[in-house]
C-alpha cells in the first residue's frame, strides 16, 4: 500500500474515533455524530478507489512484464536458430 492509502487509513480511525466520541456525548442521531459518519464514508470510499487503482497499475505492471518477458525470449530463440542456421 502507498503512502496516500497508509494516511487515508489514519484518517479513517481518526475520525473513527471522533464519531463515537460524539455519539456517546451527543447522541447517534446528532447533527455532528451524522457529519463524522458521512465524512467516514467518504474516507472509506475513497480508501477502496485508492486500492482498485492500486490493483489496476499492479495488473499493468505484471502485463508489461510478461510482455517484455516473452519478446526477449522469443528475440533469443530466433537469435539461437538463426546462428545454428
């Protein structure tokens, strides 16, 4: 995970803790208690778009590796039957 996923994590259990701070002094259905929440799922949301696009460049990296991977193994199998030709 990179460093943007690692401090959106700390803000999620910082404000994690805000919420049920004002729920058990204010109420659930406090205004401010309800802010904290929707700004947590705000938090989360953008935690699991960091990840899928986190999943996405891993799956384009792997892509391009095997791509190389497999050019410079078929440049060397054409190289070796060109010499033995």
């Amino acid at each position: 995970m990179g460093e943007n996923g690692q401090k959106i994590l700390t803000q999620i259990q910082e404000k994690r803790e805000r919420m049920i701070d004002s729920a058990k002094k204010y109420g659930y259905t406090s205004e401010y208690t309800i802010r904290c929440s929707e700004e947590l799922d705000q938090l989360i949301y953008e935690y699991q778009q960091q990840k899928q696009n986190d999943k996405k460049q891993k799956k384009k990296i792997k892509f391009s590796l095997k791509l190389m991977i497999t050019t410079c193994r078929e440049k060397l199998i054409e190289a070796r039957y060109q010499a033995h030709s």
